[in-house]
C-alpha cells in the first residue's frame, strides 16, 4: 500500500508535492519569513515589510497559510479591527527551510 500524505482535504502521494503545494505562491515564503522574526505582526505591518504585495494577495495567502496550519491568525474584538497573525508549530518548524534558502539565495550567482 502507498502512503499518502494529507493537509486538509488535499491528498498527495510524495511529501515534497505535499510541502511544494502548502508554500506555492509568490509572498507565502516571505510571509513566512517576516513571521519567523517576530512573535506576532499585525497585518500593516506585516505588509508594510514585505513591500509590493498587494493587499488581495497577502490576505489570499495568509488565509492559505492559516488553512493549511502554518499561521495563526487572532482578531481581536476591537473598532477599529485589530487582526494579529504568528506561525503556529508547524510554521515554525519550517523556518529552517527559509534560513536554507536564505542562505542558497546569498550566495547564487551566475
């Protein structure tokens, strides 16, 4: 029997589709990334930091994000509304990966 590898209701065969799918999108590394350096970040300042996202697309991919497990997001019962966004564990254990590729990216040249 094959194994399969689940995050929701998505099923893969290999963990490497299972890990290409959870972090596929243009800002989900770097959302990531912003994240592992601080406790919590509000969305402003979340997006403030990453710079050209657009607001659509960071808010698609933390609601990606949180769905598959690696963001937590708290909204806060306040006016105006205050939303705060963490890795959860899972997220956490990922940023080993960000440092590799960080430090891949360093050091690419052509």
């Amino acid at each position: 029997m094959k194994k399969t590898y689940e995050i929701g209701s998505k099923q893969f065969d290999c963990p490497v589709g299972l890990a290409s799918n959870v972090i596929l999108g243009k800002w989900k590394l770097q959302i990531i990334n912003q994240l592992s350096s601080v406790d919590k970040l509000r969305f402003s300042e979340l997006k403030l930091r990453i710079g050209s996202v657009s607001e659509k697309m960071l808010i698609q991919h933390l609601r990606e994000l949180e769905t598959d497990g690696l963001v937590n997001r708290k909204v806060y019962p306040v006016v105006p509304p205050m939303v705060e966004y963490s890795l959860t564990k899972i997220g956490e254990d990922f940023v080993p990966v960000i440092m590799a590729l960080k430090k891949w990216g360093e050091q690419f040249t052509i």
